[in-house]
C-alpha cells in the first residue's frame, strides 16, 4: 500500500507555490501507517499528487518535499542535489574550500545543513528523514567529494522538535583542527572549542564590505566569537581593535586567530558580558569610531519576540552612546522570528531614546552560500545593517 498522506481542501496551495512544508493541522488523513522519517507521496483533497517527501508524525512540520515527482531515485537524487550545492558554492567562491555547502530546505535537501572546512563536512541534521538517510549522505560525501572526516555538530533544541536523539556521531576520520582562509583572513578550527559547527560562514561576506569604514578607526568587535569582524577590520587598517565576548574560550580562539594572521594594530581582548562592558564604558565616556554587535538569538519561538525585541533595543541604544560622532553602528540580528521591519524599527527606537540620529548604509542578509527560497520565509533569517551615527 502507497504511504501518503492526504491535505485538507486547499491546503496544498503553499505548496504549489513553492513552500516545501506542510503541517500537521493542515493534514486531513494518512494511509498506509507511515514510521517517522518515512518518504511519503502528499495528495490535495481531490487525490491529485503534489508531491514527495519525509514524514515525521511527531512534529509540528509533519512533511518536508523532497521531490515534485512521483517516482525518482533517492541516491541519485541526494548525489545531484549536492553535486548541484558544491558547483554553486564553486561560482561564488572559486577559490576558497571552505563554505556552507548545503543548507537544509534552500537547497532542496530538508532538514540537512553541511559545513565544508577543508576535506573535514560537519553537518547538522534536523528532520528525521535525514538522520534515516545519513549513510547514504555519507558515502556521497566519500565517494564524490573526497571527504576525509565527517561528523555532527547539532543544535539540540531542533533535534528536540523532530523527536532526534541529542547525541553527536562521528562517522569518518575524526575532529582534526583545520585552518581554514575566507580569502582575507584565517581561522584556526578546533570543533572541541567552536559554536555552532565550528565557524559562522553566514556573515563572510558582510565581513568584507567593514574594510570600507574602517581604516584608522577605533573598532570594537561585541559578541565577536573567533574574532571576524574584528581580523577583517584589523587587517583593513584600524587604529585598534577591541575584542569582547561573555565566552573566555572565544577570547582565546580570536587571539589565536589574531596571531595566525600575525596582525599588528592595537589591540584589546576582553572576556565579558557584552551589555555590562556596553554599560562600563558609558560610565567611563570610553568611545569608539565603529562598533560591531553580532548577538546570538534573542528569540529561538515566537512567544520570545516581545522580550527579544526589548534586548535588542537595549543592546544597540547602549551601543550607540559609545559611538564617536561621525562613526557607524554595524549590527546583526540572526533570529528569524525578527523580520526586517521589526529590526529597523528596534534600531529606530534606539536612536530616539540616545537622542542621535543615522543613516543606513547598507541592509543585507546572509552569505551567498545561504541561497534563500522567495516561498519560503523560514530560509531568511540573519539580518546585517550599517548605520552612519550623527550627534546633531
């Protein structure tokens, strides 16, 4: 008996407009018991076909597409959806071996993100239908791509939606350290000592447009990780550089990078809370030319958007009383829950509480290895802006 599942009168209109989700209340009824991670065929309510895919009854996106097709064979089709990741990572990027190769829905592959350093794939597997083809993932990443380790890196909180087991696995070779280039600076990856999968590729490219505010600036870095922003603006010619993240183990992964790139200008690294050293230099009237602030989520479910937003204007009004007339507040928000209205607005209510006013420079979104589907919202999340900060 064919595993489907049949949508309510109306429901596969999102669908047919490019969304690749559907969701359990939008479900009229399954047939043929499908397990969780099971590929399944999805009908509308007249039993026409729409289209293919995982199904997980346990969570609240209980179908992820797959395919459009009825037929098709899943290992071709998972060697021709990374095949199709890697050659277009290659036209952006052709001279780096370093990159988000696949991320999840944006490349037809649901659920799946995999992070390339070197010959090491680090992947993070969010739907069920994934984990339940990890073994094939695998032997396409050994047999085309050359792959010498390959292990996880999860996110629990998505494995706990899906109903995964919250446990790492390593698959191939081990947890090498890798030193990897994003074409103007390099990082030292030790996977033991990183966030995330061990670097964050979704903001390279905003990294590069900061090498045009910055020469001869007093740069501080908040929430600065393995140090990005502040490499970059430091190997672009500013005065100095101001480190600070709460993580003490950031700190020292920022120094080491700092030295890899054997920089010189002044510097300062600083392991503390990013709002309490906001709030210390207020009270010391300590100023910077240009002031970066990459936080991490402030709201990982809707419910958390109110005390998000109110985080967010409270971080980047105290940013703003530290930054010098004439200087640029370049700031990001990752959470995808706050839409780029919300956060232009959060920014606006800042500048009218500090009594300044600014002019946007630049509003962008994620690296070019973050393809975004236009149907599908959820693939936008990270927002990056650049504000000129005038004090008349």
């Amino acid at each position: 008996m064919i595993k489907k599942l049949i949508l309510k009168k109306n429901e596969e209109r999102r669908i047919k407009s490019g969304h690749l989700w559907a969701f359990s209340n939008e479900v009229e009824k399954i047939e043929g018991s499908p397990e969780n991670g099971d590929l399944i065929e999805v009908f509308d309510s007249r039993n026409n076909f729409i289209a293919s895919g995982f199904y997980n009854k346990n969570s609240l996106i209980c179908f992820r597409v797959l395919s459009f097709e009825e037929e098709f064979n899943t290992e071709q089709l998972f060697r021709n959806r990374l095949v199709d990741a890697f050659n277009l990572r290659k036209e952006f990027y052709p001279d780096r071996n370093s990159f988000r190769l696949v991320f999840s829905e944006s490349d037809f592959l649901p659920g799946l993100i995999i992070d390339k350093y070197n010959d090491t794939y680090v992947l993070q597997i969010y739907s069920f239908g994934m984990q339940k083809n990890v073994e094939l993932i695998i032997r396409i990443l050994k047999e085309d791509f050359n792959a010498k380790n390959i292990f996880t890196k999860n996110e629990n909180y998505f494995r706990r939606l899906e109903g995964l087991p919250e446990n790492d696995e390593i698959y191939l070779g081990e947890k090498e350290i890798e030193i990897i280039d994003d074409g103007f600076i390099k990082y030292k990856i030790d996977f033991d000592k990183s966030q995330k999968t061990g670097f964050y590729f979704d903001q390279n490219d905003n990294r590069f447009f900061n090498h045009k505010i910055v020469k001869g600036k007093r740069v501080l870095d908040a929430f600065c990780n393995s140090g990005g922003f502040g490499l970059h603006a430091a190997k672009s010619g500013a005065s100095s550089v101001t480190f600070v993240d709460s993580s003490s183990t950031e700190i020292e992964n920022a120094k080491s990078n700092y030295e890899l790139n054997d920089l010189k200008c002044v510097n300062e690294f600083v392991a503390s809370d990013v709002f309490q050293y906001f709030n210390k230099s207020i009270e010391e009237n300590k100023k910077f030319d240009v002031v970066m602030i990459d936080p991490p989520a402030f709201a990982k479910s809707k419910k958390d958007i109110p005390t998000a937003k109110k985080g967010y204007e409270k971080l980047n009004r105290l940013a703003l009383n530290i930054i010098e007339d004439g200087g640029y507040l370049v700031t990001s928000s990752c959470s995808h829950h706050i839409k780029r209205d919300d956060f232009i607005e959060i920014i606006n209510n800042s500048t009218m509480k500090t009594g300044k006013k600014i002019q946007l420079i630049l509003f962008n979104s994620a690296s070019l290895d973050h393809p975004q589907i236009p149907s599908m919202p959820e693939t936008v999340y990270l927002k990056f802006a650049v504000f000129a900060v005038r004090n008349f």
